[in-house]
C-alpha cells in the first residue's frame, strides 16, 4: 500500500531556525532589517510577501517528493482554505491538507467550499479535522462547548457533511445541526470528497474517529504507546464495519551526523525558560499524554529523549506538539521505517525553516525509506520509481 508523505507549510511565519525562538519570515513580527518575506531594501519592503515564501515552500517539498502540504489552523495563522486556493496554482499535482474545526462553519457551506475548491484543483484538497483543544484559544472562536460535546458537534457536522454532498435532498435534525432539503448542485456533487485525517486522543476522540476518519491523525509518542492508541481506534471502527488508515505528525531535525543533529538542539537548549518545561493551557488530551511521557524532574536537554531520536523538547523551540525525530538521516529513516511498521499509512512532517528543511528532508532522509512505495505527485521528481521500487 502506497505510504502518503505531506509536509508542513508554515501559515504564521518561521524561525531562521531551532536555535532561536524568533520570528524572520513574515510579519508575524516586526519587519526590520534581516526580516524575509518580506524583507526591507534601501529603508523599504521589497515587495515580496508571506504568501510568496508559503508558495516557495510548496513547490519545494512538491519537487522534493512530498504528496501534499498541511496548512494549519490557529487565531494566529492565515485563514488554510484561503491560502489553499493562493497556492493551488503555483503546484500542479500537490494536495492541500487544511486544518478547520468545524463548529466555526456552517457543514453545508463548508460542503460548497470543499466541492468548489475540488473542482479547481482537480480533486487535490484534504480534511485536517480537529475539534480544539480549549483553553483562550478555543474562546478566541466564541467557542464554549466542552471537550466531549466538540466532539460529538464534530461527529454531527461531517454526517451532514456527506449527506449534503452526495447531492440531495438532505434532511437531518440533530443536536447541533437541522437542514431540511440540502444538496449540492451537480457539477459540485460529482466531486471527490476529500479524505479525513481526524486527530485527537480522547475517547470521545477516539469514537468518533473510528465513524469518520480515513486516516487516524496522532502527534508522535513513544512507539509503543502509539501502537496502543492505534489498536483502540481498530476496534471502534471494527464495531462499525470500518477500518481507518494510520498517520502521524512529526517534527523533524535531521543532519549528516548524529552529533551534528543533537548540536542543534543543544544551541536551541540554551535559550529554554525553564518555566515553559509542562506549561499548557486547555484540555487537549494529546498534550497531557505527550507529557506522561517524560521522566520529572528534567535538567537536562537529553533527558528529553525516551528512546532513540525520539525527543520531547520541540514544543520549547518553536510552536507546536513536544515529540519529534532527531538523529542522523539513516537514523530518521529507520524511526520512520519503525512506524511503517506498527502500522503508520502516512506522515506529515515537518521541520525549521520551513523551506529548507522541505528540501533536506526530501533529498537526504525519504530516499532513505527502502522497499516502501512512497506515493509522490511530482511526476518530474526524480525519486519516485527509484523509491517505489526500493533500489534507492
């Protein structure tokens, strides 16, 4: 089976790298002198925009062999569905995962926008759906439903979803949503529906995965763990006569030596707040197991690591989940070659910059992958037969 490999388009900015947690890119921050995207030439802007380096970095990972490109979701990003229409014609084969929670959108208008966009794109938009993780982010969206009921709301929004699209009429009465009569116009019903990467680690996360998702979406964890998460999703989706595929998302910082990988995080090491260590707002379940992980007290940035190059210190580099990968190229590509083995169908990943990582990664560690059939759009990349035939 084809394994999917996206990579993560940055939609807030990004760092010039791991060893400092600043903003360069984009206005995220002040644009001064040294800033990109834009960047100041004799006292002014240049001219070239954030949306300019986010369309960089999707023909970069597209080049680099990368099936598509997450476009994530939070009160400081650039809206993912507007972004995804910007960049859709700077690609040609690229997929666009993008991030939404679907309490914020109405089902039947996100059904339009969806089926619209497909039938731009040729088929080429993927759903990232999450339900929040609480906290002032999630009041930032005038949102005050609890954890469980975003779930159920979620699980309600996507069965009106796909009755909607299939082209109607479509009548539905639960507690969240009531349509009477809704469809989709022909030619928008006749489009692909994107497939579901569905997060989330809770139970009520869990059910309604196993009803909806095509893909089972988890934060990296140590492996064993993760297979056990996987293993309750199986047996919901099996009491529904369903069987969901498996992704992870994780942060990478791979180089040509070990020692050059761990230097990396060291320098990063040396500007961490102790404080921020286990601080967290909301009750995002994924980010209470991430930290059940890890051995208190920490002292030490290698203590982090709770097996080979997987570490949990990402979150205190830059924004985002605590594990990702850390080692040698052949070292990232044997962890990835591990979770294809307890079952990963897909990943996404990510690294700092964005744009050159897109291009290290996908040169240095995915030809890496031996023997499996990696799924590539690119059709001019010259990776994809040589790796699905695994003679790289």
């Amino acid at each position: 089976m084809p394994i999917d490999i996206y990579w993560r388009i940055g939609t807030h900015g990004d760092q010039p790298s791991l060893r400092r947690r600043v903003s360069s890119r984009g206005e995220w921050a002040p644009v001064v002198p040294g800033s990109l995207t834009p960047g100041i030439r004799d006292g002014r802007r240049d001219g070239y925009s954030y949306v300019d380096h986010m369309a960089d970095v999707a023909r970069a990972s597209e080049s680099s062999g990368f099936v598509g490109g997450l476009l994530p979701s939070f009160p400081f990003t650039d809206d993912p569905w507007a972004t995804a229409a910007a960049l859709a014609r700077e690609t040609t084969t690229y997929r666009f995962m993008i991030a939404y929670q679907p309490g914020f959108l109405h089902p039947v208008q996100a059904a339009r926008m969806s089926a619209s966009l497909q039938r731009a794109t040729g088929g080429r938009v993927v759903y990232n759906i999450i339900s929040g993780g609480g906290g002032p982010a999630q009041l930032w969206w005038g949102d005050r439903v609890d954890h469980d009921d975003r779930y159920a709301r979620t699980s309600e929004f996507l069965d009106v979803l796909k009755g909607v699209w299939n082209g109607g009429p479509f009548d539905y009465e639960g507690r969240f949503y009531r349509v009477e009569g809704a469809g989709l116009p022909e030619p928008l019903a006749r489009q692909p529906f994107p497939e579901i990467y569905f997060s989330g680690s809770s139970k009520a996360a869990i059910e309604a995965a196993g009803r909806h998702a095509d893909y089972y979406l988890s934060w990296l964890e140590p492996f064993p763990e993760l297979a056990a998460k996987f293993a309750q999703v199986r047996e919901h989706s099996a009491a529904l006569g369903r069987a969901p595929k498996f992704a992870v998302r994780i942060d990478v910082l791979a180089r040509e030596t070990e020692e050059a990988a761990w230097d990396e995080i060291r320098r990063g090491w040396a500007h961490v707040d102790p404080a921020a260590l286990r601080s967290a707002d909301g009750d995002s379940v994924g980010w209470l197991r991430s930290q059940s992980f890890i051995s208190w007290p920490v002292r030490d940035y290698r203590e982090l690591e709770v097996s080979p190059n997987v570490w949990g210190g990402f979150h205190l580099l830059r924004g985002g989940p605590a594990f990702g990968l850390v080692g040698s190229y052949e070292q990232v590509a044997e962890r990835l070659d591990e979770l294809i083995g307890i079952g990963v169908d897909a990943f996404i990943l990510a690294g700092v910059p964005h744009l050159e990582e897109a291009y290290r990664v996908g040169e240095e560690v995915l030809p890496l992958l031996r023997g499996h059939d990696i799924r590539q759009t690119s059709p001019l990349h010259p990776h994809t037969l040589s790796i699905a035939k695994g003679t790289i």
